[in-house]
C-alpha cells in the first residue's frame, strides 16, 4: 500500500478518536505558525480538555481486547501498511513537517524516512515475539514466561522531532499488543495529524490508535493521573518529565521518559581537526540545535584548543540561514518567539557572567530572512565551569568551548553536570577512546561521530536527569510496553 492518504476536512477537526476526524470539546483552538515566516497561518488546531483525554481513553479502552488479541503477525502486516502509506506521502510529509517546525526540507524529508524506518523494524519484531520456556524441577511441569500488552498506553511527544519520536512510541506499542492515545507538542500539530492519516488509510482498526491536541498543562495531569492509561511514554525537558513521574507515580502508573541533555563533545590532540569540526557543527547547529541529543559542549585538548576554535568559528560563520525549502540553507529558525526569546536570554546570561562570544550571540534580522524567528549560530568561550550555561543547555543554536589538560580531565568535566544523555569524542587513540566509552556517564556515547545521530535497532536511554524508566527503541522497547507473566503448565501423566 502506498496510495495517498485521505482526505482531511480541516484543522479544528484534528483530533482523531475512535476513527473519526473532530473537534475539541467547547471549540478551542490554537494558531499554528510557521517559524520561519511567522505571518504564515498554517492553521487553527483543535485544543482538547480532560474531556477528549476521556473520551480517547474510552475509545482505545473498547479496542484493547480486540487488539491484543489480534495475532502478532497481523499487527505487523498493519504496520508495514503504515510504513508503505507513509512513503507514498513523503514529500507532503516532509514539507508540512518543515513549514512547522521549521528544520531545512532535507532535515524534514529525513526525519519522515526515519519514521518509515521505525514502522517497518518493528512489524518485523512483531514476526519474534514470543517469550521463553523455562524448565521445571516437577515432573510434568512446563514453565512459560509471556510477554503481554499493558492496555491501554498514553504518549507524549515534543516539537523537535515532531514525526519521528511519536513513531518510535507508537509502533513498539502497537506491535506489542496496546492501544494508544497521542498527546504531541501543541507547537507542532501537523506532522501528528499526518501520522494519523497514515494509519487511517492503513487500515488501523478504530480506536486502536488516537490522537488528542492540547496545551500540555491541561493535558498532561489528565494523562498522568487517568486511571484507564495503564503507562505513559514521555520526551521532553526534564523538569515537566520530573512532575509526569510524580504524578504518574502517585497512581503505580509507569513512565517512560527521554528528557534534557547538555551533551559533550571532547576533541583530543591527535584528533583530524577537520573532521573534529564537522562533526562539531553536525553536532551543535544542525536542526538549529534543537535536539535533546545536541552537542551543547565541547572540550579541547589545550595543545590543538586554538587551532580548533579557530576553524569552528570559521565553519560556523560560514553557515548558511534562511528558507527552509531553500537548497542552500543549512539551518532554518528557532520554533517560536518564546524559544528566540529564551535562546538570546540565556547567551547575554553567559555573557555577564564572563563569558566571551567567539561568534553569533544575536538575533538574525538584517532583513534577508524575512519574518522569521532566526538566531545566529553562536561560540562562546571562557565559560566558567559552574556557571550557569556550563550546567543547563540552551535548546538552541549555541555552543560553549572549554579547555583541558588532558582525557582526565576531559572525562571529569563531560560528567559534571546532573545530564547523562549523549557524549562523544574525537580521537585517533582506541585506548584513548574505550577509556571514555567507559567513563562516561551517558546513555550513549560516540566514537569519532556527532552527539546526535541514533538508530531505532539500538536502545535510546539516557542516565542521571536525562532519562527515567526503560529505553525506548530497539528490542527492548518492548519490555516498557508489556509486562510477564508466567504460567506454570502441569499436564498430568506426562512426566
């Protein structure tokens, strides 16, 4: 299957529950912009209550049983159906999701291939379930471990990476047996709405899979606290992810959560400074540095820390901003004004407490851009390492370069902050290299490659304030999304 998906009546008709397009309980709704020309209405979408929270549980509740009941392999064959409907729609995919959120097309058409990669890794994991036979010391005993689905399952997703996170949560937990309510950031609609109509013409059976727009402190309580949601699945920053765990964690409810990172990149002497600096942009300014994963720190070897800074302020600079449908450009804007706002805050709070701006440190508006919220790739040096940008990202285009004597030290500076999301380093040294895989103290960690960049066949978890509960992606998204159960099987006779 690879048609086009259907037809769509409107914005304020976003949500999708039970299999039916609607709106909002009392009619709210929410203007979607598009960052890069914010006088570009893309479209006025529905604002959901407790209320469609209720009546999306209720809808996924009724088609639990069917579901999980539903062989393995047919759920797979649904989701290849998703993955093929999906690549038939690409390219609208792809530039809805890059006029919302506002990643270069290329970024965009990427991230919806990643989506399709997602569906198709997982009906293929659907073709391995199954559990484990254990033997018994009884006569006539056999021991069978299963795993089985939770129910009904709650995901909320953020605005960075509006079309992969929420597949790689909806397909584990569709494969594995449950149904699921959406909850995806309110900044960007669109590219849910557009999974939604995948798996519609899919031929996803009605209520298996539902979606709910709202502001996230409306939505979020009614999530946590539901007592029809049997778990919650969360990326986000690590302050809303702490209050969903405590208020999930008040009903037995459990969570899983991707959350904040102030990622490290450490280059050594005998690094390939040219590669080190590609990988550091990659790293730091690549979808605008709107990415859990971004490299927000980079620690130079002191012997090579000029030579480097140097070329990464020239590659920086050399960066090009603009239309994010442009060929040429390398980084579209920043999501909203309140992030601009946000970005621009946190560098002139770095600037005052001593640190110097290498390059960038401003708003993008010398009137090539248009009307867009764009903000300039920005390097900052002497960074005190207790202040304040030293310890909590800025979820932007903006890096912070410090000096070190050496891989101690290094490794001693990349673990002083309460994240352990992702770390790399930059090394032609494999002993250099195994000593900072062991050391770090992240979730994932790189050898010679950006701090952003994962795959769904490996787990993603982060450590410290970066990630609570299991991991997401790979084999073991399964185990969040079901729980054993053993069965003791006596056949009398048989011995």
């Amino acid at each position: 299957m690879t048609g086009r998906v259907g037809s769509w009546e409107s914005a304020e008709s976003s949500n999708f529950i039970a299999g039916i397009w609607q709106g909002a309980d009392g009619g709210a709704t929410v203007e979607n912009i598009n960052p890069a020309r914010y006088d570009d209405l893309i479209g006025s979408f529905t604002r959901g209550s407790a209320v469609t929270v209720d009546r999306a549980v209720a809808a996924a509740t009724e088609a639990a049983e069917g579901w999980a009941a539903t062989s393995p392999v047919l759920r797979a064959r649904l989701l290849t159906a998703i993955a093929r409907v999906i690549e038939g729609n690409r390219e609208e995919f792809a530039r809805d999701l890059s006029r919302e959120e506002g990643k270069t097309l290329r970024e965009a058409q990427a991230e919806v291939r990643r989506g399709i990669h997602v569906f198709d890794f997982y009906a293929g994991l659907g073709l391995r379930l199954g559990g484990r036979l254990h033997p018994s010391e009884r006569p006539g005993f056999r021991i069978e471990n299963r795993r089985v689905p939770l129910g009904v399952v709650a995901a909320i997703t953020p605005w960075n990476f509006p079309f992969a996170i929420p597949a790689w949560k909806v397909a584990p937990a569709l494969i594995a047996g449950n149904t699921v309510v959406l909850k995806p950031a309110s900044l960007t609609p669109m590219s849910a709405v557009n999974l939604a109509r995948a798996a519609e013409a899919a031929g996803l059976p009605a209520g298996v899979f539902n979606l709910v727009h709202g502001d996230g402190t409306t939505l979020g309580p009614a999530i946590a606290t539901h007592p029809g949601i049997a778990a919650i699945s969360f990326t986000g920053s690590t302050e809303v992810g702490r209050r969903l765990f405590r208020a999930a964690s008040d009903v037995f409810k459990p969570v899983q959560t991707e959350m904040g990172g102030h990622n490290p990149l450490v280059i050594l002497a005998d690094a390939e400074l040219d590669d080190a600096v590609a990988i550091a942009v990659d790293g730091a300014f690549m979808s605008t540095g709107q990415k859990c994963t971004a490299t927000r720190r980079i620690l130079v070897e002191n012997t090579v820390y000029e030579s480097f800074l140097e070329r990464l302020v020239a590659a920086t600079n050399a960066l090009r901003l603009g239309d994010p449908f442009e060929p040429a450009t390398q980084i579209g804007p920043v999501i909203s004004a309140e992030q601009l706002g946000l970005d621009e805050a946190g560098v002139q709070r770095a600037v005052a407490d001593g640190a110097q701006l290498a390059t960038g440190g401003h708003i993008r508006d010398d009137g090539s851009l248009g009307q867009g919220w764009f903000y300039a790739p920005t390097v900052l040096t002497g960074v005190d390492r207790q202040a304040e940008i030293a310890q909590k990202e800025v979820f932007g285009p903006v890096v912070s370069v410090f000096r070190v004597g050496g891989l101690d030290e290094a490794i001693e500076l990349a673990n002083a902050t309460e994240y352990g999301l992702s770390a790399s380093i930059c090394t032609r040294d494999l002993v250099a290299a195994e000593r900072f895989v062991r050391g770090s103290r992240s979730g994932v960690v790189a050898v010679n490659a950006a701090t952003a960049g994962i795959e769904v066949q490996a787990p993603l978890h982060g450590t410290k304030a970066s990630g609570l509960g299991p991991p997401e992606q790979g084999d073991e998204a399964i185990e969040f999304f079901t729980e054993p159960k053993s069965v003791y099987l006596r056949t009398p006779g048989l011995s």
